[in-house]
C-alpha cells in the first residue's frame, strides 16, 4: 500500500511539475513531457545515489577541518519505487511524444 501511494505522489508532482510549465510557456502538455521526465529521472538519481561527486566533496571538507582522514565511499545506488516511476513516465513520454510527432519524424 505504501507503495501504491508513493507511485501516486510521485506521479502528481510529475504532472504537477509538466501542466505547470507548459501553463507557464503557454504550450502544449506533451512538448514538455520528455523533458520534464528526463529531469525527474537525474533528480531522483543524483540525490539517492551515495559515493559521488557532493559526497567526496564534504568528505574533502570535513576532512580539511578536522585533519582526520575518512574512508572513501563507493559508488552505489539503490532504485527506489520512486525512480522506477518516473522511469516508466519517461519510457512512456517518449513513445506518446515519437506517437504523436510521428508525422514531422516520418515526412520527407
């Protein structure tokens, strides 16, 4: 069940988030889709991930201040339901987008 709600969630926000820049630009809601997609996707990733570039740079800091060397962190994600949502959006956005733009893709 929780799940099912995180799914939900994460869904209206990305809607949310698509309606209200396409309002905003005063364009349709599927030239914006792929886009708003795309950036859910690298926002979920960059801040659930752990060992990247932010981490080695507090690691760094921390270790400037109080001269005490800190072990490394690998590199390591763990998808969430979350990202697998706005994956699947992603996934989907594209092929309605390739869909409904078939025309200016196809003609020659």
């Amino acid at each position: 069940m929780k799940n099912i709600g995180l799914i939900i969630i994460t869904l209206c926000v990305i809607f949310g988030a698509n309606w209200g820049i396409a309002s905003m630009f005063d364009a349709e809601w599927i030239e914006f889709s792929f886009l708003i997609g795309l950036v859910f996707v690298v926002i979920i990733w960059f801040f659930t991930s752990s060992g990247g570039y932010t981490t080695n740079l507090v690691r760094m800091s921390v270790q400037s201040q109080t001269g005490m060397k800190m072990e490394e962190e690998k590199k390591q994600f763990t998808p969430s339901i979350v990202f697998y949502t706005a994956v699947g959006y992603l996934v989907i956005s594209v092929i309605v987008t390739i869909y409904y733009y078939k025309d200016y893709f196809i003609s020659s």
